[in-house]
C-alpha cells in the first residue's frame, strides 16, 4: 500500500503473526542539493542586488569605516594567503537556490573543482559590519555554513570587535584581539588585532611577505643585518682605540680623573683618533684635551 502523501514509496514489513496491519516508513530525506556556485540569480558586475533566502538586498556602497575596514582586511589577509589559494573581493557566490551574495572577501583554493567542473567554493569568509542589520549578516553565516564554507568571520567596526561563526553555538562568538588565526590556508597565523588596526596589519603584512621569501624584504634585511655588523665592528674598533689611548695617557700622566675618563668612554672615532696623535707630544693633560673638537669642547681639570 502507497502512502499518497509521501513522494516515493514506502519501506513495508509483514504483518507479525498474530495479525495486524502493516507497519510503513517514510523514506529517507536526500541529500540536500546545491546549485553551482556560479550559476548566479543576480547579474554580477552591473547591478548592485544580491538575494538572501529569496529576498532581494541592495548592497550598497561603503561609509568611510567600512571601506576603511575593507582595504585593510584585503591588504593583510592577501598577503598571508599561501599557493594554491586566491583571495577574493566581493566575489558573488550563489550558496543555495534562493541565496547568491558576496561577502567582503573570501578564500578558496586556486584552479577548478574536479568534482564539479567549476571553481573551488570559498573556504574561509570575512564580512565587515558597518551598518548591516545583524540578521542579515546570521542569515549570511547559517547559509555559508550550511553551503560548507568551513569558516566564516564578522568584523565589526563600531564594536572594534572580531567574531567567528560557531557552528555548534549558531552564533557569532568574540575573538580575542591579541589571540592568532591560524588555518591552513595562511603562511603563518594572523594577530586577530590586524583585522581592525592598520599599523598592526602592515606589521603582520611585513611578517608574511617575510615568511614567503620575498626577495625585497629578504634583500632589506640583509642590508640591515650587514650594516648592524659593519657598526658593530665599529664599535669594537673604536673601544679598542680607546683602551689605547687610555693606557698611553696613564703611563705618561698617571691616572686621569674622572671626567676625562668620561670623556674619552664617549668620544667618537676621529676624537678619539686626534687625542692619540698629541698625546705623544704633549707635556701635560691639557695639551691632548684642550681647545679640541667641536664635538666635545674643553675640558678642565
């Protein structure tokens, strides 16, 4: 016996031996299906309308802390993206049959999908929160997660705040600022802190670009480290002319007072280097520091 209220064909079991109707199940729910994640609804590119759940929503342009906000998430989290992922602005995802919307920016791995022929679904999305209702942007996460988009992230600019979409909670949960995003996707963990504050970003943005090899910033800091030797071998050059002139003057005039010790322990190399050359001539003490460099001036004792 069918059930005409169902849509396929029921499970039936025998009747027991003792009598009785039978007993029928429903089938089982199938898989939900998904439509590609290009086959958009809403013209990319020349309209601004996006569809959420079958509603249509007006993504209009940003105030200055969103696009604010916007430029800063791009510039750090591209960098940080390792190969064989791409990072994304305002790409248009059509997440389910009545849902084709973008979030700020995205990642997903680089090249097609072997399974569907088409590009990667986004692994990771971030979305900015200026003035977005906050149903919108649940909606927005419920349907990312559900598409399968592994992680999905909420910046919020007036609260200063980063969350995260917890999938078992179904909400949006705080991030501490000074804690690290880590994922596979990324060359190295990112300070949750960068996402709001410019001058963190570019350092974390320094770090990435570091980890990556990028031959600019290894040749910068090659530079850097040969000049810290080359000054260092200075330094050692010139606290070696100054033991010397130090022990020339003690075994000609006896130990010197203080502030002429002091001196010397600040000079610079070419002071240091003058004082050397009379203080093999001089009859006294105040014929090497006297009237001399107009780095120091006199000293009297």
């Amino acid at each position: 016996m069918m059930d005409p209220k169902r849509d396929g064909p029921s499970m039936m079991l025998a009747p027991s031996a003792r009598g009785g109707a039978a007993l029928s199940f429903p089938p089982a729910d199938p898989p939900r299906r998904f439509p590609p994640v290009d086959q958009h609804v809403v013209v990319p590119e020349k309209t601004r309308d996006e569809m959420i759940r079958g509603r249509k929503i007006i993504a209009q342009p940003a105030l200055e802390p969103h696009g604010d906000a916007h430029a800063n998430l791009g510039a750090v989290i591209r960098l940080h993206v390792r190969e064989g992922y791409r990072a994304s602005i305002d790409l248009l995802t059509r997440v389910s049959e009545g849902s084709n919307f973008a979030t700020d920016l995205s990642i997903r791995r680089d090249g097609t999908d072997p399974a569907t022929g088409r590009r990667h679904l986004e692994e990771v999305s971030f979305e900015i929160v200026n003035e977005q209702a906050p149903g919108v942007v649940r909606e927005k996460a419920e349907d990312l997660a559900e598409r399968g988009v592994r992680r999905v992230f909420a910046i919020h600019v007036k609260r200063g705040e980063v969350c995260e979409w917890s999938r078992e909670m179904a909400a949006f949960v705080p991030l501490d600022l000074d804690g690290m995003i880590e994922d596979p996707c990324f060359i190295r963990p990112i300070q949750v802190r960068a996402l709001l504050d410019g001058a963190v970003a570019e350092r974390e943005a320094a770090r990435a670009l570091e980890r990556k090899g990028n031959p600019e910033i290894l040749a910068i800091k090659q530079s850097a480290e040969e000049k810290g030797r080359e000054e260092g071998r200075e330094e050692g050059r010139e606290e070696g002319r100054r033991e010397m002139l130090l022990e020339v003057l003690r075994e000609r005039f006896g130990e010197l007072p203080e502030a002429m010790q002091a001196r010397v322990a600040t000079a610079t190399g070419a002071t240091l280097s003058r004082w050397a050359k009379r203080s093999y001539a001089a009859s006294s003490l105040d014929d090497v520091f006297v009237e001399v460099e107009e780095d120091s001036g006199p000293v009297r004792r």
